[in-house]
C-alpha cells in the first residue's frame, strides 16, 4: 500500500495532530514520525463517554498513538530526546493506552544529549545580547545542535546505547570537546562527564524494548499491504532549505524529508496532505508579511487560543497568505488540503486575504524565501465578507455560513489545490468531510 504524508503548509501549529489522530482512526494502519524533535507541540483532544474532555499534547511519539490498533514509529530523521521520550510514553500508559507493542523508535535516530540544550542556551543568550545578531528564537530543546552533530559525523545514536563500552568512549570524547566549548566559547559551566554516562546506561535499559530497524519494519509493512501516514513536526516555511532561512528548524519538514526520515522509497508516497490554519501564526522571530499589530491580530490570538504547545509563547497572528501558500503547494506537491480553525474567524465583518507582495516597486506573487527580501514585502490583500454565526457544531459544509464557503472556495481556487477536510474546532468531532464546493 502506498505512503500517505501529513504536512504543515506555514509556518507549524497548523493542527497537524488532530489530523493525524483522526485519519489514523479508521484509515491507517502505522504512523510514522520523520523529522523534528521534542520542539514538536501536537495537541489531541477528545470526548470521553461520561462526557469529560481529555487533552495531550505529543511532542515525539506519533500523533495516532491514542488507537489501538495503530502502531507508530519514530523515523530515523527524527532526533531523540530519551528522557523526553520515555516521561511521554509513561503519561500516555496512565491515560490507559499500550504503548510498548505499539511504539517502535529507529535504531538510527541521533540523541540529543545534555550538551546540545546547554550549547543552544549559551548561544541563544549570546546572541540576544549582540545588538548585531538577530536572536534566532529556539526552543531550548537542543535540536540544532543534534542536528549539527549528525552531519559532522560526530552524533550518538540510539544503537550507541546498545554497547556501553562503546557509549562510554564516545560519550567522554564528545562530552569533553563540548565542555571546551561551553567554558572557553561562551564562559558557562561545563558537564560531568561520569553522571551523564550513568544516567544514559539507564535510559539504553528503559528505551531498548522500543528499538529496532524502522525502515526494514516500514518497507515490509508496504510489502505486506499495511497503510502508512508519515508525519511531519513544525511547517514547511520552516524548512531548513526552503523556509525563510535562518529563521527556521534544522530539519526538513517538507515532504522530501519523508523519505530521507524513514528510509521508504519517493515511488511509494501517493497522497500529500497540506494543513493550513484559515489564517496564519508564527512563533518566535522571522519575517512574517500579513503580521497584525492590531485589535483583529489580538482577537486571532485570543480566540485562537495562540500560545505555542511546546514552548509556551504567544503566538504571532495574521491574515492568510496565500502567497506562502502558493509556494509551499510547489515544493510538496500537494493533493489536498485541510483547513483548520476555521471557526476562528467567526465575529469579523470582513476578512483579508494577501494575493500578492509588492517590492522593489513592483507586484509579485513569488515567495521570496530569503528572509531579507521577505521582512520588507507589502502584502497586496483582497477582501471578503466575513461571518458572525459560531459554526463549532456544524458537520456538513452545506451548513456553513455562505461567506464561510465563500472563504474558502477562494483559497482553493486561487492554489488549484482541493481542500477535502476543514476542522471548526480543537475536538475530533469538529470536523467538516463533506465537501462539495472547493474543487482546484
């Protein structure tokens, strides 16, 4: 059976989990994380029979994790945080769901080990203290440096943790060249290089029921017919080659990284699914044309409920950019997309929708990418009528308010992508399937 991926379009926190976690309901057999690391924020919630509302927020275990005939696996493109790991698989067994038969994490995945966090904070304060640099704006997970280390050729990976004489000798070597670093590069205190070899003996015990070849397990599950929904963390416009570098992650999140993540062949992928928020958000610094400073960029944030899963922060609101979009829809080739939040929107007489950038005295709908040309383009808006009726308890797009279907007729014209799914709502119930008016 073919590979199904699930991509964020902007720049993350589109609504990526909720959607992973209702398609892998019925129509997935594994799921499967490609990229990223605990900075990932995918939040689920849903409805129990006594009425009673629960909500997690996964940061590396896949998002179908709460059904349990759904295996999920952590690619390795993925870079592995152990106690972040192992702290989220036993909250979820408290919540009552079976993760040891069900999780399987790749042998390849690099670690991210104590002193990539204590080398990203170091770099992060100097940075914010240089009014010459722009701070970057990390999560303080110490994926960039993990990231760094895998292609320096000087990570650990998981298997490292299968022979601890192995483990020892290279994690004294790596462990003293960081604390070079750490105390004569940014004057911080270095790390105990006996503690964090006892306390990553330990992690190779909790973590080895888990470890295995994902991709060997993936290519015969496509042999054997099994249905495979990879998923992907952070947003497209986060992309390390093609997002608005250097305000961006470490890794690919776009659909190339799918295959480079799991180890699975371009010739299996068949269906691309793009998530897009019926407005746009970004979190921490970066250019960001249809940003508001205003009363509507207030009212986004509020009834968005826009504070980052992982990190916390207030989220930067604005208007759809259908410029972005446009682009995005290129490098991943989407089939389809979802809209989220669209319920959001509800209470704006009209709503603006960026259909081009003007620069350099002319009109353009490229996405520059290079984030010098991005932080000076004005968006060119069109406007549309917006709605009042709160739509959270409509299931059927005929039910939407007319300018509401409107909305979002343009959006798939303007792309020429089908949008197949829109979710009104944080719940799984909160979803539209029924679409009949946004054909490409």
């Amino acid at each position: 059976m073919p590979i199904s991926i699930v991509i964020g379009s902007q720049w993350g926190d589109e609504g990526k989990g909720k959607v992973v976690d209702l398609l892998s309901q019925e129509q997935f057999d594994i799921v499967a994380r490609y990229q990223g690391g605990a900075n990932a924020g995918h939040t689920i919630v849903w409805e129990n029979d006594d009425g009673t509302e629960d909500e997690f927020v996964l940061h590396l275990v896949p998002s179908g994790i709460f059904h349990e005939g759904v295996t999920c696996v952590i690619g390795n493109g993925v870079v592995l945080d152990p106690k972040a790991v192992l702290d989220e698989i036993e909250k979820i067994q408290q919540l009552g769901f079976d993760v040891e038969d069900r999780l399987k994490i790749s042998h390849n995945a690099h670690l991210i080990m104590p002193y990539h966090k204590a080398i990203e904070e170091a770099r992060e304060k100097e940075r914010a203290s240089n009014t010459d640099d722009d701070e970057i704006g990390t999560t303080g997970r110490g994926i960039g440096p993990a990231y760094t280390d895998k292609f320096a050729r000087t990570g650990i990976r998981v298997v490292d943790l299968l022979d601890r004489d192995v483990l020892r000798r290279k994690l004294t070597r790596a462990i003293e060249a960081k604390n070079q670093v750490l105390k004569n590069v940014y004057g911080a205190e270095g790390l105990d290089v006996d503690r964090i070899i006892d306390e990553y003996v330990q992690f190779d015990q909790q973590i080895d029921p888990y470890v295995t070849d994902t991709s060997e397990y993936l290519n015969n599950a496509l042999d054997d017919g099994r249905r495979i929904l990879a998923e992907g963390a952070q947003g497209s416009l986060l992309d390390v080659d093609f997002g608005s570098y250097p305000y961006v992650t470490s890794s690919h999140p776009t659909a190339g990284g799918c295959c480079t993540g799991l180890g699975v062949p371009p010739t299996a992928v068949n269906r691309v699914i793009g998530i897009a928020k019926a407005y746009c958000t970004r979190v921490g610094n970066g250019p960001f044309p249809t940003e508001l400073h205003n009363e509507a960029g207030e009212q986004l944030r509020k009834v968005g409920a826009e504070f980052g899963a992982t990190t916390g922060r207030p989220r930067r609101c604005g208007w759809l950019d259908l410029v972005a979009l446009r682009y995005t829809c290129m490098v991943n080739g989407f089939n389809e997309l979802t809209v989220t939040k669209l319920d959001v929107l509800s209470g704006f007489d009209e709503l603006k929708v960026c259909v081009a950038y003007r620069y350099d005295g002319k009109e353009a709908q490229r996405f520059p990418s290079e984030a010098q040309t991005l932080e000076r383009v004005e968006p060119v808006y069109e406007t549309l009528p917006g709605w009042d009726e709160d739509i959270t308890d409509v299931r059927h797009f005929a039910d939407l308010p007319v300018e509401a279907q409107d909305y979002l007729a343009f959006i798939a014209e303007e792309l020429g992508v089908e949008i197949s799914m829109i979710s009104n709502g944080p719940r799984r119930t909160q979803i539209i399937t029924d679409m009949d008016r946004t054909p490409a």
